[in-house]
C-alpha cells in the first residue's frame, strides 16, 4: 500500500514524485516501440480505439502552448478523453511534444517520407500473445489511479528536456 503525503492529498506532487512518472512514460515508450505496441496519431488512434479498446493500455495526449488555441484539437482531446474514461483507458498529458518526438522517433518526429508525426494522441496496447507486466507501466496506472482518487482525471506531466 501506498502512502499519501498531504501535497499529494491536495493534488500538489512533489517534483521528484514527477519526475519519477515522466521516467516511467519514457520507460514504457521506450519499451513498447519495437514490439509495435504504439499508435501515433488522433485520426489512428480513433480507429484504434474504435476496433479494439480492451487492448489500450495507456492514452497520452500531447500538446504545446500553441495547440491549446486549436480548437479542433480541443474538441478531438475531449471526445478521446471521454472514450478512454468510458473504457477504464488511463490517460496523461504531456506538454512536451519535442521530447516525445524524440522518445518515439529519435530523429525529431519524422516519419519515414519525412513529414512529421502527429503527436497530439499516442496509444500504448498490451502486445496480444502475453499479458504485459512492466514495473514502469504499473507505476504509471497506479499515478494515474491515485489522481482520479482527488478528481484529477486527466493528470499533466512533463517531459523534460535532455
């Protein structure tokens, strides 16, 4: 069992407690991409949802201080976030989408033509011939469980830079 400290009770984490789940999204990035467990992208990451939600293991929504204007991008957020609480999908925010390119891609976010990525959803699924036990994706559901325990349904986390 996990204690609360009461900075964590008011919904107030403490920075190391931070940097310790920005490590863990890293880990399970990291880990998840050569066995093709990730899908980048709001349009993809619909279908995705769409066809199989019960193998989603993890929503992230990324953005920067330029796409809190988008308003399409909002209601597309809004509609991905209601889905992923409607099928018990933990989700975080990012606010770095650099950094997440580079944790996907290593070449800043670029796909293969050279275009880049849309990193706005990224989805983390259970590979299908084993059940997924990663130390780092457990410790990211259980800060994911804790904030929605003090009302906190979609908690922000940033990546730092390297």
């Amino acid at each position: 069992m996990y204690n609360m400290t009461f900075e964590e009770l008011s919904g107030d984490y403490s920075q190391e407690r931070m940097d310790t789940v920005a490590k863990a999204l890293e880990e399970v990035l990291t880990s998840a991409l050569p066995q093709g467990c990730i899908t980048v992208g709001v349009y993809e990451a619909a279908k995705s949802l769409n066809i199989d939600p019960d193998n989603v293991v993890l929503c992230i929504l990324a953005t920067d201080e330029d796409d809190v204007k988008d308003v399409a991008l909002q209601i597309h957020f809004t509609l991905i976030q209601a889905f992923c609480c409607e099928n018990d999908i933990n989700i975080l925010r990012v606010n770095n989408t650099h950094r997440l390119a580079e944790i996907l891609e290593g070449s800043g976010g670029k796909q293969s033509g050279g275009e880049p990525m849309d990193l706005h959803c990224v989805l983390v699924t259970s590979p299908h011939s084993t059940s997924w036990k990663d130390p780092a994706l457990s410790k990211l559901n259980r800060f994911c469980r804790e904030s929605r325990c003090m009302d906190q349904w979609v908690p922000i986390i940033n990546l730092p830079e390297r």
